[in-house]
C-alpha cells in the first residue's frame, strides 16, 4: 500500500512509490537542491534524499529498501530546500552541508509504515 492524504503519507515496510512535491514562492534555478528527510522516534534520520529541483516539482521516489527492514509505526518526514548548495567535499560521497539559503517550507509531517506478513 502507499497513499498520501494532505501531508501524511502511509506505505507498507518496503513498498514502493513515488511523491511529487510541488514547489512555490520561489523559483530555483538548476543548482538548487531539495533534502527529503525521514526519521524514526528517536529522531535519528533514517532516510536522506538530495534531489534536484526541476520546473519547481521534487520527486522523491521509495524503493523496497528504504523501509524494508524498519519496525512498523509512525514516523516523520520533511523537505528544506537548498539555494547554491555548499558541499562537505566532493564525489559521490559528498553531502550538502551549507547554502545561501535553507528553506523549511513546513513542520515535521507524519509517514506511517505498516506492517507486512512476509518481506521481499
């Protein structure tokens, strides 16, 4: 199952799907980037997404392995958007660290993981 209601998304542990998030107030230009953030009650992220901003839309896309071996229950997620992004260093392991601007556009919204009775 994945769903999404107003701000609330709910998937099965290690469904897939896809969000698109629409962006406004802002125009982003190619470099700017979105970070997808999901965290568990501890509040340790357990999911982090740098994504592009394209035409003011931010795709966040859900594979079996992002939730897959995650006990079932509520957690939350957000999106902050990034104007020029400053990197921590550079390749493939490099994560934005900084930018002229950080914009979070909303509280922490809830994502609700189900259970499943067998795993893939």
């Amino acid at each position: 199952m994945f769903m999404i209601e107003g701000n609330t998304i709910t998937l099965s542990r290690g469904d897939t799907g896809i969000v698109t998030i629409g962006v406004s107030g802002y125009t982003f230009g190619s470099n700017d980037r979105a970070i997808f953030s999901i965290s568990g009650n501890s509040g340790q992220v357990a999911v982090r997404q740098e994504l592009p901003i394209e035409n003011n839309l931010v795709t966040v896309e859900f594979t079996n392995d992002d939730t897959d071996d995650w006990k079932p229950g509520d957690y939350e997620w957000d999106i902050r958007y990034v104007v020029n992004p400053i990197y921590d260093g550079s390749g493939d392991s490099r994560q934005i660290i900084d930018g002229d601007e950080v914009i979070t556009p909303n509280l922490p919204m809830k994502l609700k993981l189900l259970p499943t009775v067998g795993q893939i």
